[in-house]
C-alpha cells in the first residue's frame, strides 16, 4: 500500500489528475485506501448496470477532467478500454493520463499511447 500510494503520489507531481478510477474488487482494494491516504476522489465504474448503454454504472467524482486507471495488470486492454469509454459516455471532457498496475502479471501497455503506464 505504501510503495502504490508514493508512486501515485510521484507521479502526480508531474501529471495532475482529479480522480482515481476504478472496477471490481481487486480494483477496490487498492484504490479506497489510496484514496484515502492521498485524498483523491475516485470513480467506481461497476458492470451490469442498467442506467447507461454502455451496461457500466458510474459512481463518485465522474465530473473529474482527469483520471488515473488502477487495475491489476494489461493483457487485453479490454477493461482499460471499457473503463475509459463508460467515463467518456458520462464526461466527454475526461481524460485518461495514466495507468498504475499492483501487479506483475502479463502487461501490454502498448495499446495505450499517449497514456502513461506506471
């Protein structure tokens, strides 16, 4: 927790952003407590919802212009991918500026240019 929330920290110092996102519960875990620690909104996006056309439900800071994505690991891109569209449907404005993986699974951050991966 203390390594995710001072690399998060260092990189706000260089890229500013307004929220954390999130989904699931491995996405909970890290997030809330950072969150917490750093005192940073965060933007749940959770499946299966039946509010939008993208099947997500948004909750917390969606206002945000600016967010970091936290998530286990990039294999697919597909939940990445997912989060950023269920975000831009409720804030045309927003912006994805960074991914923090908390995990050394299989990454491909390729897909992603223009986003930084840390």
């Amino acid at each position: 927790m203390k390594l995710a929330a001072t690399r998060i920290r260092k990189f706000r110092r260089k890229v500013k952003f307004d929220a954390i996102a999130f989904t699931g519960s491995s996405g909970a875990a890290l997030a809330y407590p950072i969150s917490f620690l750093l005192g940073i909104p965060l933007i749940c996006v959770r499946k299966n919802a039946k509010d939008n056309h993208s099947g997500l439900k948004l909750e917390g800071a969606v206002s945000a212009t600016s967010y970091i994505i936290v998530d286990d690991f990039i294999e697919s891109g597909k939940t990445i991918n997912k989060i950023n569209r269920a975000i831009k449907l409720r804030n045309d404005k927003s912006n994805c500026v960074g991914i923090y993986l908390y995990n050394d699974g299989a990454i491909n951050p390729s897909s992603f240019k223009g986003i930084t991966v840390f």
